[in-house]
C-alpha cells in the first residue's frame, strides 16, 4: 500500500515505544504546521523526550514498521488519510492511526451500532442478531466490539451480507476473548476489523472502555440490547451521548441485571424499540420484505401460545397445548430453527418476532 509522507510519519510515530497520547498528538501537531521543518525543530526534541529519536521518526520508526504490517496484511488509516472516518474527529483523543484488515470501503457507507452485554440472556442475543441481520439488510454497515455475547451475537447477524465492522480492543492479532478468534477471521474476510493499537497489543482491561468510543462514533445511532448498570456496554452508551447520537434500547423485564442499564437509558431519553422496523422508521427506511419460513399448523399454535405469554414455561406450555412435554420438543425445536422463539434457561421460552 501507498502512503504519503504524512502518513508515513503519524505511523512510525505510534509505532514508538511511549504510551502518552498527548505526547504523540503534540508531535503530531508541531508536524502538521512545520512540515519538514519539523525534524530541525528543538521543540520537537522536548516533546519527544528522552530515548526518542526524532531523526528516528523521520525514517519512520517506520520503514520496518510497513514491512511487517504489510506481511501480515495490515493496512493503516491515519488521521492523514482520506479514509479517516471524519465521526472520530469529535471523540476524546482521536485515534492517530488505526489499524484494519477487510473492507475499508465500509467506513464509507452509513453505519449503526450495536452493543450489548456479555451475559446476555438468550432472548437479547436473538434480538442482537435479528436487528444486525435487519441494519445490514437496509445498508448499514453495523458496527460493534468482539466480545462474546451481544457483540458475537450482532457480527453473525450481520456477517452474511459482509456489511460489519469490529473494533478491537487490542492489536489486530490479539483477539480477545480467543473463543472469538475465528468469528473476526471471518469479519475481516468478509467485512471489516479495526482497532487503534499496532499488532502486538494485548488488550488491557482500560483498553475495552476507550475502544467503545470508537464503536460509539462510527454509528449513527446506538442500539443497546442488553446492559448492566456499570458495564463496557454504559461507557459506549455515554460516549454516544456526548456526541448526541439517537440511542435505542430493547426493553428488560424488572430484576434481570443484564438489562438494568437499558431500562435505566429508556428513562433517560432512549428510544424503546422491540422489532428492527423502529429503528428504519426513524431514520425514513422502509424495510425489505423477506418471507419468513412457513411453520406448520401446530407450530403456528405453539407460536400464538408462547408469543401471547411473553414467556412460557415447557410444562405450563404442555398444559395449555395438552401434551406431554417431550411430544413438543420437535416443534419446538423447529421454532427456534426458523428464528421464531428461543429457549432461556430453565426450559423456558420466548418468542423472537
């Protein structure tokens, strides 16, 4: 890949070994107005600091830098770059360099996040995909983290149509948790995987709530599928505030944690939405028309029963259909198939749509 001289320069400037943004941004900005006057200027030195060699900066820290990004198929993004998402100029501290494999021309189209809890009950993590499937289906690209749970549950909503983007809370090569490893091999094949720290990084616990500032800025608006009050998932949200983003929020039955924060963000001002078309709606798209997998005559009646309980134990369900509870599993296990319902725990179940 191609890179100006600019770019060059912001990408061995984060490739050296001192961790303080504003350091790194003041160099950036000393750059910026001096050109290549920069690199005879005293200040810069100051800035720098010990151990840090401007002279290195000018071959880049770089040169080597390149090489091994571009064997392991690494491109960067630079705050010099024309693919520079212009929503990240807002954010605490923009990234200087971000780092991506897969689809760049994604950052181009319209975007919306979505972000949930990792200990998302069966129900949230159903709801995640089908408004993932149904976000990129109208030509959002959606955008989320690489966690388990909400976030594994929106990228396989999503994956099908390409149209997805992660955002790592470590090196591109570090995927955190390693059961997900497989998942953004997947995303970066298919869409795109990015993050702000070089290969080589191991996500620290900081890294996750200053990652979520990304995923809140690079969306139009923010769905919350699941969320404890003091979770990763709050800090996503409150970046979304702070840049006045429309903030929708699933609705959560009282005394489950993992659902507390939504509850908590609808009474702030969020948009309550249960089916992806209110989020289409709000922002003028019609929906498209998909036929749904036809159910037979007795799954449609375990269906009506389940969706008018809201939830429903196997045995009251058994009792309402007058069946033994091992003769409904078949059906039941069809439903799930075609995305009607989900099972939670303890046998009980829930419809989806």
């Amino acid at each position: 890949m191609n890179y100006t001289k600019a770019e060059k320069f912001l990408i061995g400037l984060d490739a050296v070994p001192f961790t303080e943004y504003r350091r790194k941004a003041a160099l950036y900005r000393l750059y910026a107005e001096e050109g290549e006057g920069f690199y005879e200027d005293p200040a810069a030195a100051r800035i720098a600091g010990e151990g840090v060699s401007v002279k290195d900066l000018a071959r880049g820290a770089g040169e080597k830098t390149l090489a091994a990004l571009e064997e392991s198929g690494v491109f960067c993004i630079t705050r010099e770059s024309a693919a520079y998402p212009a929503d990240l100029e807002n954010v605490p501290c923009p990234p200087l360099v971000l780092y991506a494999k897969g689809n760049a021309e994604l950052l181009k189209c319209r975007r919306f996040s979505v972000v949930g809890s990792r200990r998302s009950i069966p129900l949230a993590l159903a709801k995640a995909e089908e408004f993932a499937a149904a976000l990129a289906g109208a030509g959002f690209a959606v955008v989320t983290g690489s966690a388990d749970g909400a976030d594994a549950a929106a990228i396989k909503g999503a994956l099908k149509s390409g149209k997805i983007v992660s955002v790592l809370a470590g090196g591109i090569d570090c995927v955190y948790p390693a059961c997900n490893a497989a998942l953004i091999r997947q995303t970066a094949e298919r869409g795109l995987v990015l993050g702000e720290y070089p290969p080589g990084t191991r996500p620290e616990r900081f890294h996750f709530p200053v990652r979520n500032r990304i995923i809140a800025a690079l969306g139009e608006g923010l769905l919350v599928v699941s969320a404890g009050r003091r979770s990763g998932t709050s800090y996503t949200a409150g970046y979304a505030e702070g840049l006045s983003k429309q903030i929708f929020a699933l609705p959560y039955n009282v005394n489950v944690p993992s659902g507390e924060g939504c509850n908590e963000y609808i009474r702030r001002g969020a948009m309550l939405t249960t089916r992806p078309e209110d989020i289409l709606e709000y922002y003028g798209i019609a929906k498209e028309k998909t036929d749904a997998p036809a159910m037979t005559e007795e799954e449609e009646r375990i269906y009506g029963i389940i969706r008018a309980a809201g939830e429903i134990h196997i045995d009251d369900l058994a009792a309402r259909t007058g069946k033994k509870a091992y003769e409904l599993t078949p059906a039941l296990g069809m439903l799930e198939i075609k995305k009607r319902i989900v099972r939670q725990a303890g046998n009980v179940y829930c419809a989806v749509q």
